[in-house]
C-alpha cells in the first residue's frame, strides 16, 4: 500500500493526502484499499457512515487521482459533511493538465452526465440525466498542454475527466477518456485535489491546500 499522508487530524475527522494508485473502497475483492488502512489504524471508525465497505467515507477520489480527501471519525462529523456535499457547501479544487490551449481561458462546462448507451462501464455527457456542473480556469500554459485548476460544483463520477474530454482538452494521463491517438506523457491521470474547505458541527471553518506530488512537478519541468 502506498504511503498515506495525514494532513489534518481531530476527534471529529482525518483529512488525508491520498497518493495515486490507492482506491478509496473495494469495487470487486481488493485488497490494501484506503479503507483497509483506516480500519487498520482509526478501528472506531468501522461503523462510521451509509456503509461498511466505506466506513467514514464522505466523498471519493479516483484510483489514480491524487490529493486532499476528508474523513469523518464519528457519525455526527459524518452526517454534517455528507449534508455539506449535498448541498454544495464544500469547495474543492484541482490542478489538471490538458492537451491543447483552452480558447476559453475561463468558463464554467454544464453537461449532465450518465452511463453511456453504447458502452456499460463509460461515462458520457448526455442530455436529460444528471446535472453536472465544473467552472475552471487556466493557470499556465506549456506547448500542447494547458494547466488548469477546475472547481466542480457537482459530484459526479469522473465528471472533471469527463467534461474537459468533452470540450476536447482531455487529461494527460487518462486512458479512459482520451483522443485516440494521445501522447503517453505519464502512467498516471494528471488530477489532483489540491484544495478543500468545509464547515464541521462546532462551526469551526477548515481550509486546506497542498502541492503537487512529485512525480506531477517533474513532469510540468519536462514541460
């Protein structure tokens, strides 16, 4: 299992530096998931949250995207944060690279998003499903490649990967949702969540940002 890095811990909560390559809950019979390790290190949160498979898991990353992740200790803390993503109380952020130069350099992609008809395990923009919501920015540019730092409003599945793909900027590093011919720059999607803020039940306001793993700076110098 990949080293896990603790950025903030309470009574109430753990907020985590999740590395890439670490899933968050077992889909099939994985073994050294997140969940394993919070078992393993935090037991009193075993039944903590909706499911015991994803014990105090509020939120989730994918597999390979890097980054802030908070985790609720007790179910009070769990309770407050889910009601926070469900209103869309709670801010987060990401750095990604893109292939190609934005025309836009700011802007906000509203596409819903929905399993697609044609492949079962792809998601796709399509019309008349899930709202989905993602305002971005462009933070510098590289030749064929455009940093960005994307806010999403909503919460769904791959919706960062998604809706950059649709505006065909897709993420360097994504194999699933990529040009047909994309240049392999790294093993990994270039996602990371670097920023997060959200409120706790005392009223208390938590704000975190972090850098960009290693192996993501190496390869904007290479840039």
């Amino acid at each position: 299992m990949p080293t896990m890095k603790i950025v903030f811990e309470d009574k109430n909560i753990i907020v985590i530096n999740k590395p890439a390559g670490l899933l968050v809950h077992p889909v099939k019979n994985e073994k050294d998931t997140l969940t394993d390790w919070l078992i393993k290190n935090h037991p009193e949160i075993k039944n903590v949250g909706d499911s015991p498979i994803r014990p105090g898991i509020v939120h989730r990353l994918d597999k390979d995207t890097s980054g802030l992740m908070v985790i609720a200790k007790n179910q009070e803390s769990f309770d407050f944060l889910k009601n926070q993503f469900i209103n869309r109380k709670i801010e987060k952020k990401y750095l990604a690279l893109v292939h190609g130069m934005l025309k836009e350099k700011s802007g906000i992609i509203a596409k819903s998003i929905s399993r697609s008809r044609k492949k079962k395990q792809t998601i796709a923009p399509l019309k008349d499903t899930k709202s989905a919501i993602t305002r971005y920015k462009v933070v510098k540019e590289y030749e064929n490649y455009s940093l960005i730092e994307a806010r999403p409003e909503t919460g769904r599945t791959h919706q960062i990967r998604i809706h950059l793909a649709s505006i065909g900027h897709p993420i360097a590093g994504d194999d699933k949702y990529k040009f047909k011919r994309q240049e392999k720059l790294l093993n990994r999607q270039f996602l990371h969540a670097f920023y997060l803020k959200f409120e706790l039940p005392n009223g208390n306001i938590k704000e975190f940002e972090i850098q960009l793993p290693e192996e993501l700076k190496k390869i904007l110098e290479k840039l």
